[in-house]
C-alpha cells in the first residue's frame, strides 16, 4: 500500500548534492509537508507514495535550491545607483543615503524586490546582513524563503541604532524574538572589524555564543583593509578576529580575499565558513580569493552575490559560474573547481557555510523540501551528452541561466510555479521602487548641488562662526620683522613652528570667490627641526561674501571645519573637483597680545609652489562685526610696528596667488 505524500517531482534528472553525489538520471522526489520523504529512481519513488499532486519534471533538472551565502538584500533599492567607485569612497556616498532612507519600509520593500530575483534565479536560502533586520525577517518569512539574518551593528551611527549600545539591544531583542523559527535562522552581524572596537567585536561574540547563533561579518575584503589590521594591530585580520573572540562562535566570513595560509588553517579549524564572492570583489578591484587553496583545506566556502550595490545583480548562476572560472585563473590550472565542486559551493557547502546545513543544501530524506527545476532544452543548453554522468553539472555551472529556473519550493511551498512567482507581486514592488529611486534622485541632485552639501553628508560639520580678519604682505628678509615680533611692544603669547601641506580643491576655475575646499596636513616641528606631531583638516571656504576694509585687510565669514580622517585621494575622488592647487609651506607661528587684543602672526616660506622672499600674514577672530572693524585698524599698527608697508598688503590667499603662479 503505498503511503500518502502531498508532492512527487517525478521524471526529472535528480541530482542531490549529497555526500556521495547520488545523481538519478530518471528520479523523482517526494514531498510531505514541509520535508523531503524520498529521493531516488522515479520507478521506486512511484511505487512507494501516492501522491496529492505530481509534477513531471521530465527533461528538467531537480536539484536543491541555490544558496546565496552573503548578501545585503535591501540594497536592490541603491542598485545601479554608485557604480565604478572605489570601496572607502563607495561607502562615503552610501553610508549618509543610508542614514536619511533606511527605515523598516524601506528594507522590507527591498527584501521583496529581493526575493522575487532570488527565487528566479532558484536561490532558496540566502545569508543576509543589514539594519533593521527584523523587517527583513517579517518579510522574508511572509514570501517564504530560508535566511541566516544579521542584524548589523557598528561604531558609527546607523539608520536603526544611533550607538552600537543600541545595536547589541536590537539584535539581542531580535535574536530572542526569532531564534526557533522554521524558515529565519537570526544572526550577530558585527560589520567588520574595522567598523567596530575590540569590545564590540568581543560583545558580538559573547552575544552569538550565548544564544549559539552564527556571526557574519566581513573579513579581509581589501588589501588596504590588512594593511591596516597590520598597522594598527600587528597581525593579519583572521588572528585579530580570534583574539577579539570572533573565531570562536559559528562564523561566516565574508570575501576572506587577502588571506594567508595558516589564516585559512585557523578558519577551517574553527569550523567556519567562508562567503566567496567573485563578482563584487571584481567590480570594486578587491582581488580574487584563493578558493582553490581553501577547498584544499576542505574550508567550508560558499558563494554570495554580496549586495545589490556592488554586483550589480542576485544571479546565482552567474556567480558560481563566475566562482568557477576565476579560481582556475587565480591558481593558473583549470583543474581547479570543477563543476561538480563548483555546484557543490553553490548548494550543500554554501549551507555548511552558514551553519544551516542540517535543514537544506541537498536533496536528501529528512532535509526540507528547498527544491528548484531547472530547464535543460534551451538551445543555449544543447546538446546533451551521455557518456559520463558528471555532464548534468557541467550543463548546469558552465551554460545554463538563471531564466531556465521553472519552478522553486522553499519548506516544501512553492515560491514560483512556471516562472510565475506566487508570494510577491513582482509589479507592485517594481512600481513602489521606482517610487523610492525618484526620491533618492531628488536628494542625490541636492547633495551634488554644492561641496558643502557633500562634506556635511559626509561627516558633518562644524561652523566656525567668527568673522576672521586678515592681511598678508610679500616681504623680502625676515630679519626685520623678527626683530620686531621680540621687541618689548608685543606679548607672545605661544610660539610653534610647522610645515603645512595644502591641497586646494577648486569647483570653479574663474570665480576665485567660489568655494574651495582645502585639505590640510600639519606638521610641528620641534626645535631640533623634527617632526613631533601632526594632523589633518578639512575647510571649506567661501561660498560668502569676502569684504575689504583698508590696506587690503580682509574679512571673511562661513569657515565650516571638518575632521579629515580620511586620505587625500579618497577626499579628490569624491568631491570631484575642477581644478586642484597645491600649496607648501614652512610656517613660523605667534600668538601675540598687542594692545590687550589677541593676534595670530604668520610668517610663511612657501616651498610649493616656490615663492620669492616670505609671507606676513596677521589674523584675528571676533564674534561681532564691530570688533572686526576694530581689530582691522589695529592690524594696520601692528603691521607699521613690524616695518611693514600697509600699502603692499595683496588680497588674495595663497590659492589664488598660487593658481596665478600655475
Ligand atoms: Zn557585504
């Protein structure tokens, strides 16, 4: 008597992903709830269950559901939107969007644009990492597909967490709440190291292990990103990682591209797995991961889109096939990851990857049903040859597509049923994005509007309210003057001494009034000419009204200061300027009291562009216009007292002297 089962796939080449490969050229699989109850030949499968529905898979391929092992799914709504940047400078522009769009809508919508590429590109299970994640788990639940979430946290502010207090809460809240469930396995997603402090890292841990969850996060992307693990830690990023506890929990790691051996030891040793993915990697020029060496180590590798923004697609036919192809190239042999192995990263050990290998990755009894039939007639697919059993895998890694996915199931419900997806409405959530894209158009255009749009979505800024005056005269010896300056008429307040480099960046070549923006390293030197400190700022000058009192004494408001703890070449590749102009000099500082009244004296060599003689500068800061006024008339004395010509002042500031020089 047979027994009662709800679904037979029947006639298909079943191919399980199993330990030994089991491939059924004529098989069939049996479905009953939410399990799978049968693999094998369609023959045997028929006889023992009779079932509810059948669906004839002949000429199709049944196999388990792709697993996509790293991925951000919200960032379909920012797909297309940053492309050909750097990564620091790529996240420069992300992270402030993020701020002002991300919110439990706007997950949720792009979980479900999401979801519905995934599924047709016979994804059932993916590993995901991004704020408000317990949006994400209500949606990705309610379509009904298997997800390892992570909630993020990181140092910086994030659009669900002003302080990464507040992302531990959540993603304890989150974990508490969803820990059990039948489809959303919830996570720990410290962002990467270097977005978190050894603490946080170390809390992230004790938090995975003690609800033994998995933690995913990022490790070793970028060789910049070692460099600095290096510098600032004295060791490669995996050793940093385990002496921050992050080794010791059921890690998934992702890209892991600059990784050296005894690194690779250490993960596979920790029973970690690995989120391989090629095409990101590629497009932001991360490098490519020695995958072949960590399948030499049986390392559990699995391959992942990586988000939306950087792939700029959720194929997963396209990234294992990608997978495949570049780990032949990164170890000059084509032996390396063959279809069958590359399959195999796509499917069982993408699952092994993430901890959930016990529930889906093969087709095998007792695993639930994440089920997807495959098309093999297109004519991109023919012939077929028989002679060797392994030329299912080849048919399926090197030449068929996404588009020949026919039907998906996920916890034995069917997601899509002849491409016709049955849990998202593809056209509502293709005009509700287009909705969002016309909103962040909007607020992309505003931000490229001005460079002080852009510096303060980029770190905010700090308005230096005072009008400072100044003046600046050519001088040919400084023997006068500094005769002067120790003469018994001023007070020296403070004496210093540094070399400072200027990077001028102008957005408009023949307005000198126009805004610039200056980049600026100091350099102090001691009195023994060495360099005992330094620093690195940012100003943004202009965009105001420059007004002339007398002898050239200048006044200037809208001074907006900002930290520069990024380098130079990220700050020019993101503001994008017209023109640059480099300045250098040698600067000899003092503040002096003159007449009660606080001055700032400059006397400057400037080395670059190379200038004649020396620049006296004298400064001064008030909060009220009248002060100003005040101080000007006594900046003229005080020049006349440095035997100093009022008359020979120039208006104009070392960026225009400079590109005058050019
Ligand atoms: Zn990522």
């Amino acid at each position: 008597m047979p027994e009662k089962v709800d679904l037979l796939l029947t006639g298909g080449a079943v191919v399980t992903m199993n330990a030994a490969y089991d491939l059924y050229e004529n098989g069939a699989v049996a479905v009953q709830g939410d399990s799978i109850v049968a693999v094998g030949p369609a023959d045997e499968v028929a006889a023992a269950y009779d079932a509810a529905e059948v669906v004839d898979c002949t000429g199709q391929v049944i196999m388990p559901g792709l697993v996509n092992a790293h991925t951000h799914v919200p960032m379909t709504l920012l797909r297309g939107l940053n492309d050909d940047l750097r990564l620091d400078v790529w996240l420069g522009y992300l992270m402030p969007l993020e701020r002002e769009f991300v919110t439990p809508a706007f997950v949720k919508l792009g979980t479900r644009i999401a979801c519905a590429e995934m599924i047709r590109s016979g994804i059932t299970s993916f590993a995901d990492m991004y704020y408000f994640e317990e949006a994400i788990a209500e949606e990705t639940a309610v379509i009904g597909m298997r997800a390892l979430l992570g909630q993020t946290i990181l140092i910086f502010p994030a659009p669900d967490a002003p302080t990464y207090e507040d992302g531990l809460i959540l993603c304890r809240r989150f974990i508490e709440k969803w820990n059990g469930h039948e489809l959303i396995q919830p996570a720990v997603s410290p962002h990467a190291w270097y977005t978190a402090t050894p603490e946080l890292l170390r809390a992230c841990a004790d938090l995975a292990r003690a609800f033994d969850v998995p933690l995913h996060t990022h490790i070793a992307e970028t060789r910049f990103e070692v460099d600095s693990c290096r510098e600032q830690h004295n060791m490669p990023t995996i050793p940093w990682n385990a002496k921050n506890g992050v080794l010791d929990t059921k890690l998934l790691a992702a890209h892991c591209v600059h990784l050296d051996r005894g690194e690779m030891y250490d993960l596979e040793k920790a029973g970690a797995g690995v989120a391989h993915c090629p095409t990101s990697n590629l497009k932001l020029a991360s490098g490519i991961a020695a995958v072949g060496q960590m399948l030499e180590m049986n390392l559990n590798v699995g391959v992942g889109t990586d988000g939306p923004a950087s792939n700029n697609d959720l194929d997963m036919f396209e990234e294992v096939r990608l997978a495949a192809l570049l780990a032949k190239t990164q170890s000059n042999d084509p032996t390396v990851l063959p279809a069958r192995q590359a399959l195999e990263l796509a499917t069982i050990r993408g699952a092994k990857a993430m901890h959930m290998d016990d529930v889906t990755g093969s087709l095998e009894v007792g695993k639930r049903a994440d089920i997807a039939v495959v098309d093999m007639d297109g004519v991109h697919n023919q012939p077929h040859f028989n002679n060797h059993a392994d030329a299912v895998y080849s048919r399926l890694v090197y030449a068929a597509k996404s588009t020949d996915v026919a039907h998906v199931m996920c916890n034995g419900r069917w997601l899509m049923r002849d491409r016709d997806l049955l849990t998202v409405d593809e056209a509502q959530a293709k005009a509700d994005a287009a909705q969002v894209a016309e909103e962040i158009d909007a607020f992309v255009l505003e931000r490229e509007s001005s460079p002080y749009n852009k510096l303060v979505l980029l770190s905010g800024v700090q308005r230096q309210e005072s009008f400072e005056i100044q003046v600046k005269v050519p001088i040919a010896d400084d023997a006068s003057v500094l005769a002067a300056i120790d003469g018994d008429q001023l007070e020296i307040v403070k004496r210093s001494h540094y070399k400072q480099y200027d990077q001028y960046f102008m957005f408009d070549r023949h307005d000198p009034d126009a805004a610039r923006l200056r980049y600026r390293e100091d350099e102090f030197v001691n009195d023994a000419g060495e360099v005992f400190q330094a620093r690195s700022r940012l100003t943004l000058i202009g965009e105001e009204e420059r007004q002339a009192f007398p002898n050239a004494v200048m006044l200037s408001r809208s001074r907006f200061l900002a930290e520069a703890d990024r380098t130079l070449r990220f700050y020019r590749e993101y503001f994008d300027p017209m023109a640059e102009v480099e300045v250098h000099k040698d600067r000899r500082r003092w503040r002096v009291l003159y007449q009660g009244t606080d001055f700032a004296i400059n006397l400057d060599d400037v080395t670059r562009p190379q200038m004649d003689g020396y620049f006296l500068e004298i400064k001064s800061r008030t909060w009220s216009r009248t002060d100003a006024e005040r101080k000007a008339e006594l900046m003229t004395e005080l020049l006349e007292l440095l035997g100093v010509d009022p008359e020979t002042a120039v208006t104009e500031d070392y960026a225009g002297l400079a590109f005058a020089a050019m």
